[in-house]
C-alpha cells in the first residue's frame, strides 16, 4: 500500500512544475484523501490491494491532477498583480516626469524599494515580490558589467575585489528562487536586458561627455518609458495566466524583442563588450522562462 501510494505522489511532484511550497502542501494533501479514500474502501469490504488500487484510480493520472492544481494555484489576484507590475510603473513615471535626474525622487524609490523587498523577505516571498528584488539587485548586476569599461590595470582588481562577493550574493538569491519556482527567475531579472541594452545604446559607461548623453536621454526617454510600460503589463500577464507555457511566453517575448530593437538601432554605438553583456543578460532572463515553459 505504502509504495504504490509513495510512487502516485512521487509522479505527481516530478509533475508539478510549479512553486515548490504549493507542491509540498498540496502533496500532503493528496496523501490525506488517498488514505482517507483508501481506508473507507477497505471499511465497505475491498482488500487492501484493490483498495489502494481504486482510490488511485478514483484520483485520475497524476499528470493530469498535477496540471489542474498549477492552473488552480497559479493564478494571482488583481492586486498581487497591480504590486507585481508596481515598480515598472514607478520607474516609466521617474523617466515620463523627467525626474530621473533627481537625487532626492531616487533617494526615495531606492528606500521603498528596499523596505518592499525586506517585507517580501520576510513574509514568504509572494509572487508580486520578484520585480521588486530584481530591482533591488538591478544596481548590483549593471555595476559589475560597467566594470569592464574599467581602464586595462582596474579590471583585474575589480574581478578580485567585487565580482566574487556579488557573484556569491547573486548566487545565494538566486538558489533561494529556484528552489521555489525557476520562471521566478525570469521574473526578477526581467528589467535586466532592458536596462542594459538602453544604458549600452545610450552610451552611458562614463566614456560620453555630459550633454551629448543628456541630449540622447532626451530623445530616447519616450521609448524608455514604453519599454518600462511594456514590462509591467508583462509582469499582470505574468501573474494572471493560469498556463505555464503562457507565463513562460510573457517572460520571453517582452524583453527579447525591447532589447533587439534596441541593439539593432544603436548598433554602431554597441562595442564588443556591449554585445556579450546584451547576449548574457538576455539568456539569464530567457533562460529559465524557456526551460521551465517547454516543461
């Protein structure tokens, strides 16, 4: 009795592709209803193997039970939504109301960006969470590939001195995630290319003179903001779809077409460097959503 129930439950998680705390709840539940199921068989008279054998059944595939509990579980409400897409929103209106050059505007997104992330820390980590943390590394993960604008002799002493510990935090947050749900991933990371590919066309790697960039910023900023539009409404998708090949595809398609446009009308502005940090940006968002939708 015990292995045929432990190898139902054990293809249901290998199932699940979903987050990995409603995986663990609902497979003690389902362990619940098949004892209760399979105890009350045996109580109308059945043995103990076809007991076990029609509460199984009763149950149905657990592939097919394993897709019905994701597409019940994974759809958010309108307002884990709305916060979900909140800091994309945020920073269109820091560019649409030309206040991204205001210490005191940023100054103030940086600390609700860092207090959201520690409540989300600590409370679970809900799904609206992820944009916000992606945020908060955001500065983390842009400082260390400007870093190869350095001058020949500071590179090497930047690779020694920052990479390994942002590298090692990265690394920490990033097993935290996974062990959830690894379309969290692309979730959080999903400014990424978008950040890099604008800050690369725009020429912002401390190379420019102040008003050829400022000049620059001017033109683009509408399409930034677009670009910033297109990512929260990407981020409600995210959370309202039910299928996970939908939530796959609304990580994927948004930021990969932003930053090829991107990249194909400022590509003589683009170096060497430029490029490989574009190219892995886009894997380190698309990467996950794609290997998790095909699944």
């Amino acid at each position: 009795m015990a292995n045929k129930l432990d190898g139902y439950l054990d293809s249901f998680k290998a199932c699940f592709k979903g987050d990995a705390a409603v995986r663990a709840s609902v497979t003690r539940e389902l362990r619940t209803h098949l004892e209760d199921k399979n105890r009350d068989l045996k109580e109308s008279g059945l043995s103990q193997e076809e007991a076990v054998e029609t509460s199984i059944q009763a149950f149905g595939p657990p592939q097919l039970i394993a897709k019905q509990i994701y597409d019940v579980h994974s759809q958010s409400t309108w307002q884990e939504a709305f916060l979900a897409a909140l800091p994309h929103l945020l920073v269109a209106l820091l560019f649409a109301s030309y206040h991204w050059q205001n210490i005191l505007c940023l100054s103030i997104i940086l600390v609700a960006v860092t207090c959201i992330v520690i409540y989300g820390w600590c409370h679970h980590k809900p799904v609206w969470f992820f944009p916000w943390l992606g945020y908060y590394l955001l500065p983390v993960i842009i400082t260390g590939f400007l870093l190869l604008y350095l001058p020949q002799g500071w590179i090497w002493l930047a690779v020694l001195a920052y990479l390994p510990l942002a590298l090692f935090a990265l690394a920490y947050i990033m097993k935290q995630i996974m062990s959830r749900d690894w379309l969290y991933v692309s979730l959080m990371l999903a400014p990424l290319p978008v950040v890099s590919s604008w800050s690369l066309a725009l020429g912002i790697n401390g190379r420019l003179p102040g008003d050829i960039l400022s000049a620059r910023l001017q033109v683009a900023i509408p399409w930034i903001v677009i670009s910033f539009l297109v990512l929260a409404m990407a981020a409600v998708a995210f959370t309202r779809v039910r299928q996970r090949w939908c939530k796959g595809a609304t990580l994927l398609i948004p930021p990969s077409v932003i930053l090829v446009l991107v990249a194909l009308a400022n590509r003589g502005n683009i170096s060497f460097w430029g490029w490989l940090i574009l190219l892995l940006s886009l894997f380190a968002v698309t990467g996950p959503a794609w290997l998790q939708a095909r699944s």
